[in-house]
C-alpha cells in the first residue's frame, strides 16, 4: 500500500542507464522521418491538449522554444523550467528558451549528443525527431516501465510479465526489451499470435488487435480479427483505442503496412496500451486500498466501539471502586464517631453506676442504723417485760394475800359478833359491835383502802399490759416496714444495676466488636484519625504532626512536609521529612500540609492522611525589626562570607542596591567594600537546605555568594529584607505587622514581578503606601516599584 501511495502522489523519475542516455537516430529513409514527424507530433500535441497548445509542424513551431518549455513543464508534472521569454523576437531569447528545456533533460540525467539549441532555432528535422524521441522514450517508454515495476512490487507480482524472468532480470531490461516482453506477455494465450520485435510483427493488426482486447474485451471480437485481413484489423484496432481507450492515433494503417514499419513510432503507440493497463491496475489498486481502508475504518471504528466499552466498564468498575472506597472511609467515619458515642455511653453509664453505688452504700449505712434502732428497743422492751412480769407476780401474790386476810377477818368478825350475814342489829347492839371491835373496823377500812390501791395497781398494770401489747406488736412492725421499704429499694436497685451490668456488656462486646473490624481494617491500609499539626504557625517555631494511630505507628510511618504558597498548589518541601518541621523564611505566608503515610506489616504502604495549617507568620520581634527596617529604607546585618575568613561582613541593604563591606582593622579608618550590586531581574535569595544559618545571594547569573546569619532567626529577617527591599515583594502590612496576602509571590519567582503582576498588585500596593503614610512613613520615594 505504501508503494501505490509514493506511485500515486509522486512524478516518477526513472533512472536511465548510461547505454540508454545517448540515443542516436540514424533516419536513412524519408518515409520514417514521415512517419515519425507524424507520430512523435501526435504524441506532444497529446501532452499540449492540457494547456490548449498544438504543434503543426515541428519544424517551425518549436523554434522559438514556448513549445517545447511548456511540454517539458507538462513531462514533470507542471514543475517550473525557470523563467522563460513567452514572445520571444531575438534569436538570442529563443535559445535561451531551449536551453532551459536542455538544463532539465540534464537534471534528470538525459545527455544530448551532437545536439544544441541552435539546432532547435534553425529548424533541423531530424534533430528536433531525435529531441522528441529523447522525451518519449524517457517520459513515455521508461517511465511506463518503472510504472509496471511498481505497481507489481505493490501488488506482490514483479513476477507477473513471465514465469521465466526474476525480478533482478526484469529490472535489468532495457526499455524497448521491458515493453517488447509486455506485448509478448499480453498474446501469449492466442495461439498464432506472437510478437518478436516493434515492425514486421504489428504488420497484420492481430497483435494492436489483442492490446485492445485485453484492455476492452467487449469492444473486439477476436473470432473476426483472427479471420480478418490486416487493413480491417489495423483500422478497427485504431478506432476502437481511440474512441474506447482515449489513446491518440499517432499511425495510419499505411504506415504500417509500408514495406518497413518505423519501429520507433511503433513503440510510441503501444506504449499507449501498456499505460492504459497501469491506469486500469492503479485503479483496480485504488478501489483495493479504498476496499481496505473502508474495512480498516470499519475496524477502527469497531475498536473504537470496543475501546470505549471498555473505558466506560473500567470507569464503571472505578465507580464502583472509588464508591466502594468512599462507603468504607464513611463507615470508618461513622465507626469513629460510633466509637465517640459508645465512649460517651459508657462514660455516663459508669457514672450512673457510682450513682447507683452510692444510693446502696447509703441504703445499707441507713438500714445497719435501723438494724442498730431495733436491736436496742427490742434489749428494753425484754427488760420492761421482765419487770413487768415481776411486778405481775408480786402483784398476784399480794392479791392473793389480801383475798386470805379479807375472808380471814371476816369471818373473824363474824364468828366475833355472832351477826350472820345480811343480818340487821339494833343501834345498841351496834355500838356495842363497834366498841368491841373498834379496831378491827379501823383494819378493815385499812384493808379496803388497799384494795382500792391495789385496785388503781391492777388498773396500772392492765395499762402497762395494754402499753406492752402496743410495744410489742405495733413498734416492731413500724420499724420492719422501713427494714421492707429498705429491701424494696435495694431490690429495684439490684434490679437496675443487673440491667445496667447486662446493657454494659453487651455495649462492651459491640465496642469489641467493632474495634476487632477497625483494627483488621487498620491492618490493612492503617488508620490515623484526628491528625493535627501542633505549634505556633511561625517560622522558627517548631511543627509537629500528632495524631491517633491504628494498625501503625507514629514511629514507623513516612512523612512528606508541602509547601502552598499561590492558588493552594502544594508543593514539597525537599528534606522536611521528619514528623517536627521548623518554618523558614520561604514559608512564611504560605500554607504547611503534613502528609503522612504508615507502613503496614510487609512494608506495604497504607493511604495517606493529610492535615494543613493556617498561614504562617513571622516572629512578631523580627515583623517589627522588619518594619522599622522598611521604615529606614536600609539595613546593615553582620554575616560570614562562605570560604573567607572569620571577618565579620556587613551586608548592608537598600532600595536600590546591596553592599557587602568588610570592617577596618583600624576604627578610625573607613570599611572597604567587597561586593557592591545593583540588583537586575536575576537576583534572587536562595536558603540552603543542609545549613539553618546559610542563604546564598545569586547577584547575578556569573557571580553569587553563600554567606551565614548569626542564627537561623537572623538568617529570615535578612532573607525576606533582601526579597523586599531588592525583589520588591511586599511580605508586610504596615497597620497590622500581619502578612499582606494579596502581595504573596511564588517562592519560585525570586525576581521582581512583572508589569502584569504589578498592574494586579497596584491596588492592593495603593492600599499600603496609604497604610504607610497614615504611620509616619511618608511618601513613597520615585525608586519605589510603581
């Protein structure tokens, strides 16, 4: 395919052998300078039909050279002879003409022998038929040749003019051998037909016949050519390629079947036939490559199809991965915040607890005194008893006795004065009773005295009894209704503490639970959570990363310190990769993050966690060293000049410049000046890594130097004055010693911003001068950046 792409866009320029470059034509007889006169006009007129040019005769036409500029601008695809005189007038215009033509017959490699452009202007036949020969058997003869050769290597069939010939022999021929064995190869499958050289062999028309066949079967009837007489075949095989195949007639039938045809002409016009059949291969090429193109697009389509099936499969199956990832880091977040939840319950439900245990503590402290309460009033209640159980039976005895005395002494007064019971005496009778037992009577009202004591005793007694029964059965109940209350209470609380118990423990499986999921999820990608930097956003104050890790530790996982200082684009800090950073100068109003990736068992790397920072400030001593700084429009800082001596260098800064002098020996005596700048779009301040002391100056791209602060604060305040003053980056807010942010430049562009940036900036620089102005800082001086 590739060769009929370079066959179809490119001229051809076949290579000429060294034998065939010299053609000399020896015409002995007129009727072939006839016959070719004819033939070869043919052939140009053919070639001129593009431009609408024709030859009459060749003898004239082509003198002033217009003619033949132009076939040999047609013969090379349109390319250029050079510039020619289209009117020529003067003998000396029309050779200049023709010499054009003859340069390029000499760039393509055709030597004209015993032939010049005077020759062409004079109007010599012969050498003007030798000329046009010349350009037929290169353009026509030889390229058809090449042509073949080409179109066969494209379609895998050098070897199709002949099973004999290898490609090596073919390529070898000669042009007139090359086309003789092409119309040898286009008869061969009629018998009787054969073609052994370009005269005698095209005599009856048999062999013009089957060129026209083989390229229009239809229009030819070989049943008649074969039966046919020569003038019949030659004057049909002409008609037909002329009306059917476009080919010129360039021959008569009588200059063919003249006693000795010209065989130059004869080569001339079959030559016309082999190029008819490359066109007709090309096109059946074209059709093929258009064939496999369509089949190719086809494929690239169909693969296309495919590879977007795919791509929106892989992107389904990233979806779902990226979602199933996203499910996994909510449910990590929702464990965590479970976790949170669960730790809260269990914080309230031990603190319900100590609740609980105090109330029983006091509950058993309150029942013991009850106890105590109890046990005494039941220690007196015996006593009383016991008391009482005397007195009961001193009572019972003395009741006893009295009841013995009574009818004792009543029947002693009765047996006494003879009365009988509820017997009446006479007054006389009486007071004799009376006054013979008159003490008696005195006894017994004594006696019944004491029964009604002993009486009131028995009613006292009943009393204490009756007090007794009430002591006994109601106190105690009293008291074993609080001791029941007591239990009851206790009961319910054994109750809530045994559900309490029972809820805790199931809150403690699920804890468990849940902590045997996070910890085989934390050992396999690792889990930090509540990551945080700790520390004063300041530089010189040191950073750490803190964090709570799980499936890692702080120890054994990888941290990486970035550094975002425009449109939050971080990007890393190089060596800051230890969990304790310090800010430096660079990073000062800018954002730190802190990521940090744990090693998991096997050194697999697990997914890293991030956690940023606020802006960083500067120290607020050195913001106000800055500002009075900014306020006297220079500085001076002692350093150290990297590979001098222990002199003490005074880098002294201003608006416009930088000096780097070295103190006098002698106090009187004034300090020399070793480096002395003015600072250009070059200069740039540079901190240095493996050194907290050092910075280098880059003065210009020649000349730099490394010089060393007295410390690591130092060093800032002189990098950031240098950026400031020289740089012209404004790092500060006059009214609140704060970072301006709307000034922040890339710690990559050291230089000095551009006008764009500046024409950005100028509000936000109004707005600080005004700020200045307002602090006592005066106007701005005429070298100040616009």
């Amino acid at each position: 395919l590739s060769l009929v792409c370079v066959l179809l866009s490119h001229p051809l320029h076949p290579p000429i052998n060294m034998a065939e470059k010299e053609i000399v034509i020896d015409m002995n007889e007129q009727g072939w300078v006839l016959t070719q006169k004819k033939a070869f006009t043919g052939w140009a007129n053919h070639h001129l039909m593009e431009r609408e040019l024709c030859i009459r005769d060749v003898t004239t036409d082509l003198a002033d050279g217009v003619l033949l500029v132009n076939l040999m601008e047609i013969l090379n695809n349109g390319q250029s002879v050079g510039k020619y005189n289209a009117k020529p007038k003067l003998r000396v215009q029309k050779v200049e003409n023709i010499s054009l033509v003859f340069r390029r017959l000499k760039e393509v490699g055709i030597k004209m022998v015993n032939i010049g452009p005077g020759d062409i202007v004079d109007g010599n036949l012969r050498l003007i038929l030798g000329l046009l020969w010349t350009c037929i058997h290169f353009y026509q003869i030889q390229a058809g040749q090449v042509e073949s050769q080409q179109i066969d290597s494209a379609q895998g069939a050098t070897a199709a003019v002949g099973n004999l010939l290898t490609d090596k022999a073919f390529a070898a021929m000669t042009a007139r051998e090359s086309l003789l064995q092409w119309c040898r190869h286009q008869v061969e499958e009629f018998e009787g037909i054969s073609v052994d050289n370009f005269s005698a062999s095209f005599k009856d028309g048999k062999a013009f016949s089957v060129l026209v066949y083989k390229e229009k079967p239809e229009a030819i009837d070989m049943a008649l050519v074969l039966e046919g007489t020569p003038e019949e075949n030659l004057t049909r095989a002409f008609r037909v390629a002329e009306k059917e195949l476009n080919i010129p007639k360039l021959l008569d039938v009588e200059d063919i079947l003249c006693k000795a045809p010209d065989e130059q002409s004869i080569m001339t016009y079959v030559s016309y036939f082999r190029s008819a059949e490359n066109d007709k291969r090309i096109r059946e090429l074209q059709l093929t490559l258009e064939r496999s193109d369509t089949d190719a697009r086809k494929r690239i389509a169909q693969v296309e199809q495919e590879k977007q099936e795919w791509e929106k499969t892989l992107m389904d199956r990233l979806g779902s991965a990226f979602a199933e990832a996203k499910t996994k880091e909510e449910q990590i977040d929702l464990l965590k915040k479970r976790i949170f939840e669960l730790e809260d319950e269990v914080r309230q439900q031990n603190e319900t607890i100590e609740g609980l245990h105090n109330d029983v503590t006091h509950a058993r402290s309150d029942f013991g005194d009850a106890q105590e309460r109890y046990t005494s009033l039941l220690e007196r209640l015996r006593v009383f008893g016991d008391a009482l159980e005397s007195a009961e039976e001193e009572a019972g005895y003395q009741t006893d006795k009295v009841s013995y005395l009574r009818r004792f002494l009543l029947d002693a007064v009765r047996d006494l004065s003879g009365k009988k019971p509820g017997e009446e005496l006479s007054e006389e009778a009486e007071a004799e009773r009376r006054l013979k037992f008159g003490n008696l009577d005195a006894l017994a009202h004594l006696l019944e005295e004491f029964e009604k004591k002993l009486g009131d005793r028995e009613e006292k007694l009943a009393e204490l009894q009756a007090d007794k029964e009430v002591n006994i059965t109601n106190l105690p109940e009293h008291i074993q209704e609080q001791v029941k209350e007591s239990d009851a209470q206790l009961a319910q609380k054994r109750t809530q503490l045994q559900r309490l118990a029972m809820k805790s423990q199931a809150l403690e499986d699920d804890i468990l639970g849940k902590i045997r999921e996070l910890d085989a999820l934390s050992k396999k990608q690792g889990i930090i959570y509540d990551l945080r930097i700790r520390g004063d956003l300041m530089n010189g104050s040191k950073l750490e990363a803190m964090g709570r890790f799980m499936g890692c530790t702080a120890e054994n996982s990888v941290y990486q310190w970035f550094r975002a200082t425009d449109s939050r684009r971080f990007y890393p800090i190089p060596g800051a990769t230890n969990r304790e950073y310090v800010p430096v100068a660079d990073d000062v109003g800018a954002i730190l993050r802190v990521e940090v990736t744990p090693i998991l068992p096997g050194n697999a790397m697990g997914k890293p966690h991030r956690a940023e920072t606020g802006l960083i400030e500067m120290d607020p001593d050195q913001s106000k060293k800055l500002m009075d700084l900014c306020r006297a429009g220079k500085a001076n800082f002692t350093v150290e000049m990297e590979g001098q001596t222990k002199t003490n260098y005074v880098l002294q800064v201003k608006r416009t410049r930088i000096k780097v002098r070295v103190p006098a020996p002698d106090s009187n005596k004034k300090p020399t000046t070793a480096i002395k700048t003015v600072p250009d779009k070059n200069f740039q301040v540079v901190l240095n890594n493996d050194n907290p002391r050092a910075f280098t100056v880059f003065f210009n791209p020649e000349e730099s130097r490394k010089f060393l602060a007295k410390d690591s604060l130092e060093r800032d305040l002189v990098v950031i004055t240098l950026r400031s003053k020289v740089c012209q980056q404004h790092f500060l807010s006059l009214p609140s010693l704060q970072l301006h942010q709307d000034l922040m430049v890339p710690v990559n562009r050291l230089r000095g911003p551009s006008k764009s940036d500046l024409h950005a900036l100028a509000p936000s620089i109004e707005a600080i001068r005004k700020a200045g102005r307002a602090h006592g800082g005066g106007a701005p001086s005429k070298t100040e950046a616009p």
